[in-house]
C-alpha cells in the first residue's frame, strides 16, 4: 500500500501495532514487555533470546504470535543428541536413485528454538549460520529460507549442569535478551479474578 506521506505510513504502522498487540493480548494475558520486543524484533528483522524458567508459556505466545500474523511456525526442541541435519535438512536416496533434499524445521516464517543451550555448538552454529545468512547449503546447493524469518530461541536460567552456553560472539546474533518471569501478585490475582467472572458468566 501506497501512502502520502512518511507521517501517514508511521500512523498506519502504529495503528497496526497496536491491532496485533490487542489480539496477541486475547490469548497471551500480560507480558505486554515480552510482546512489544518480540514484534519490534520481527518489525526489525532481527532474532530475540528469551530467559526463563518452563511453565511460562513462550510456546504458545510465540505461536500466538505466529498465528496472528499469519506465518508458518515451528518448534525444535534442542537436546544433546541433536544434529545439524536434524534442523536444516538433509539429502535422501529416493526409489529413482536420485538425491532429494529434504526440508527440515528450520524452513519456516517463524522457529522456536527451545534450551537452545542443550545442544553442541556444531548444532548451535547450524541454527545460527541460517539465522544470519537465511539460507542453507546443502550438498552444494543454496536453498533460501522462507520471509520474513524470526526464531526465538529460550535457554533455562535455572539448570546449567550440562548445557552449552553460547559464546558472547554468538549472542550478538540476537537483537533482544528477554528476561521472562511469573507476573507479580497484583497481576496474578487479576488473572484469578478474570477467570472467575468468566466462568460466572458462562455459567449463567
């Protein structure tokens, strides 16, 4: 779309922010810090690291996030025996005797990368080279990723025994370190009060 002027552009841009944010807010209650640098980072093209304990529900946000926005998601779950083929692809044999390449989660509009920091670095980097590069390379050929490309990667604060912490160099590759935590009382007891009137509600 076309606009006048770069005053109307900014408005329309704001005015679409905050739609995304008030439905983002129909599922996802609170956290509206986590919500705004998570937007501002996929506005910006950059990649965001989020820190915080499980429960908290980053999956559903980010595929909240997803959804409201109308891209693909996916999640890997990072583990100590994961392989860099397990997230970019791989080639295959077919029946026709003929190498095939298979896609692999990382070709998606937006990827969760959960306890990014269980991992080995060779894996840590295959993630990291296609969020900078956004494309992979395999057996020779170049294969682009999908646009506009987002991942959020999550790493525990709580257990490090046995974990693989990324290097300063590597964190650089993220516009945002989020620090995600349980809501205070006040909040807390919103929710509570929220939920109970709802349910009055539909009970009646």
């Amino acid at each position: 779309m076309l606009y006048a002027s770069d005053t109307e552009a900014a408005n329309a841009l704001k005015e679409k922010f905050e739609l995304i944010r008030r439905t983002i807010a129909k599922v996802i209650v609170g956290q509206e810090d986590v919500v705004n640098k998570l937007l501002i980072s996929i506005l910006c093209n950059g990649h965001s690291l989020l820190v915080g304990v499980p429960g908290l529900a980053k999956t559903l946000l980010v595929k909240t996030v997803a959804d409201v926005l109308d891209l693909s998601f996916k999640r890997i779950q990072f583990t100590p025996d994961l392989m860099p083929s397990d997230i970019v692809g791989a080639e295959i044999l077919d029946e026709q005797r003929q190498f095939r390449f298979i896609k692999g989660p990382v070709f998606a509009n937006i990827i969760l990368a959960d306890e990014i920091n269980r991992t080995p670095p060779k894996t840590q980097a295959a993630l990291l080279e296609a969020m900078q590069e956004r494309n992979v390379t395999i057996g020779g050929t170049l294969h682009q990723l999908p646009l506009p490309f987002f991942v959020l990667a999550t790493q525990n604060p709580i257990e490090q025994e046995g974990t693989y912490p990324l290097p300063e160099a590597q964190l650089d590759r993220f516009m945002f370190m989020i620090m995600l935590d349980y809501p205070n009382f006040f909040r807390r007891s919103g929710y509570c009060e929220e939920h109970y009137r709802s349910n009055d509600s539909f009970a009646r």
